[in-house]
C-alpha cells in the first residue's frame, strides 16, 4: 500500500481514512471513518496538490488519509482524496488565491432573512448560481419567520420569495429557531443526505438554528446589536458536526459573496434551471436570451411563466460578470 508521496504506509501503524471537522490554519480536527473517534493532526509537509492556487488545500468536509500511533493529538495528514465539489470563495487578501470554504458537500441550505438582516434575490442568485455549477442541491430556508409573523410588509415580501423559488424548483422552508416552527422540516431535510452546509449572511441564525438541531452543542451565536443590523462574526472558521443520522452538518461563517472560479459568462444561464429548461424551444441554440429574437425564456417572463425578478438577477450576472468571475 502506498500514498501520494509513494512512501510505504505500514499496516497496523494507524493509517487510517477520516473526514476533516475543523480547520484552523495548520491544525486539522479528523474524524475517523468508521468509529468517528476524533483525531487531532497536522498535515505532512510534504503533501504536494498540485498546482492549487489556494490558501487552503485542506477543508472542511476533505476526505482524508491520515496515520497515528494511537494518540489522538498526534495525527499526520498523508493524503487527500479527490473532491467531488467545493465551495470557494476570493481569499481576503488581494491576491488571486482561492480559500476553500468546504467540500464534498451532498446539500447546501441557504438560510436567508426578510428583516434584520434582510437578505436579498441578487445575492439568493448569486449563491444558487454557486451551488448549481458546483452540481449541489439546495435548500432555501427562510429564518426569523417569528418576526415576519409581526409585520404585513414582512409576510408579503416573505410570501413573495417562497414563490419566487418555488417558481424556480427549489424547495423553500419556513422557519424559526426561536420558537421553533418549522425545525421538524428542517431537521427532516437534513437527515436526507449525507453532509450538509448552512450558509447565508452573518447574522441570519445559522449558528442558532445548529444549537436547536443539535442540542449539547451550546456554541455561540452572535447579538443583532451593531448600527447595520449585521449579527458579529462569531463562527470565524467553517465547521462540521457530525449528526445522530450518520451524516454531518456544516456551520459557516457569515459569507459577502462566493467566487466562481470556474465559470463563463455564456454558461450563466445553465444555472438557473428553469431559463436553462427552456432553452431548447429558443430559435438559436446558443441563445443567451437577452435580445434574441423568438427567444422562449422572453415569452415566459412576458406570460409570467418565469419570474421577472429571476431573469433580471440573470441579466443583471451577465452584464456586471467580471473579469476575474468573482462576485462581490
Ligand atoms: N427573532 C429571532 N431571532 C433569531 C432567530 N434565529 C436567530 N436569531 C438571533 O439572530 C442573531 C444571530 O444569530 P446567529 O445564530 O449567531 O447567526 P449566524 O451569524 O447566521 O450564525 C442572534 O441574536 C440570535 O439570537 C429567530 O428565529 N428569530
Ligand atoms: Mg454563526
Ligand atoms: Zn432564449
């Protein structure tokens, strides 16, 4: 047997396979694959990834090859599998490195708010455009619907996006971590598949939602107190925890926006599934449905078949796409 770096791993010395939990800088948290007893490792010096411009070649949800001698502190990263997907977002310095959010990723859940903080259909499109090019399917769950209940305004705008992304083919649940509507829902969706993601803007319960699905866990979630209405950035590091079912559920950090590394502006609208359905009954194959003639997707839009406010998100991506593909 042998690893990436073709150095013979002995039998019975503890190679081992597991799933990164955590992340912080050069200290990995593994979780073993059958027992899931947890590991405490560094990655070998020597592990070469082969031209990854990325901050971080280990992330979250990584599937693993590691080696200890029993200790649970004292793990070695060997080898790491390849990724069947991963979200990545622009690193913070200015460079053109990439910081990997999370990978291997079975189901993402966009948790998204009306009010404090709202969140928009631009950066809703923006995410859901991510998630499709990356092949992950997503939920949109709609948090704090306690506060929606208190105002009319709230209800129709939150009436108003459900529809919109259900127009789209998305499921969209309705939800409050603080009395708990709609958890049973939640927690039902997340059983379904292997590891999960919550993502959304910093402040719109995700931390909190974890606490309510997973009780014991008691992490800290952040006060809406700041003049912008923006929870604090609490959760610093993305991290995984592993559910009673078997499968885990990852907790981010409050995110700006997601780069798409690998896309191209004339395959935008591949993303958003309900243009891209209709693209076969356009005239041209290749229509980008902006100023074609008998373009399907136009007819839709005009016969309200699709929702105004998706095509416009989708012709408002394509003009503004810039040149490095990265959203803001
Ligand atoms: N009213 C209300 N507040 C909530 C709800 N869920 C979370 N919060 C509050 O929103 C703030 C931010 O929550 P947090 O979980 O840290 O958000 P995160 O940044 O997405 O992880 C905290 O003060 C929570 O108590 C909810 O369903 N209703
Ligand atoms: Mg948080
Ligand atoms: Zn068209």
């Amino acid at each position: 047997m042998t690893n990436q770096r073709d150095e013979p791993v002995q039998e019975g010395a503890g190679a081992m396979r597991g799933i990164i939990l955590r992340s912080t800088g050069s200290w990995y948290q593994v979780s073993e694959w059958n027992s899931r007893a947890v590991y405490g490792c560094r990655a070998g010096g020597r592990m070469r990834l082969n031209g990854e411009r990325s901050t971080n070649p280990l992330a979250v949800g990584d599937i693993v090859q590691f080696e200890s001698n029993g200790q649970t502190e004292a793990g070695l990263i060997t080898e790491r599998e390849e990724r069947k997907n991963a979200i990545v977002r622009r690193s913070v310095n200015l460079s053109k490195e990439s910081h990997v959010v999370a990978a291997n990723l079975d189901r993402a859940f966009l948790v998204a708010t009306i009010s404090q903080p709202s969140t928009s259909t631009g950066f809703i499109d923006r995410f859901l455009v991510t998630a499709e090019a990356y092949g992950i399917p997503t939920t949109l769950v709609f948090n704090k619907c306690d506060l929606v209940a208190a105002s009319e305004r709230d209800e129709e705008a939150l009436s108003y996006m459900s529809e919109l992304y259900q127009m789209a083919g998305y499921d969209v649940l309705r939800v409050s971590a603080q009395t708990g509507e709609g958890l049973p829902e939640l927690r039902a969706a997340i059983a379904a598949s292997g590891v999960n993601m919550l993502s959304g803007h910093s402040g719109v319960g995700k931390t909190t939602l974890i606490n309510q699905l997973l009780p014991g866990l008691e992490l800290r979630t952040g006060d809406v107190s700041d003049s912008h209405q923006k929870g604090k950035h609490t959760t610093t590091y993305a991290e995984m925890f592993p559910l009673p079912s078997g499968g885990y559920l990852i907790d981010t950090p409050g995110i700006k926006g997601f780069g798409l590394v690998q896309l191209e502006k004339e395959h935008l609208h591949h993303y958003f599934p309900e243009i891209f359905a209709l693209l076969s009954s356009c005239k041209f194959h290749n229509c980008l449905h902006r100023a074609e003639p008998k373009c399907a997707v136009r007819s839709a839009v005009e016969q309200g078949m699709i929702a105004e406010e998706r095509y416009l998100n989708y012709l408002d991506l394509y003009e503004n796409f810039d040149a490095d593909n990265q959203y803001r």
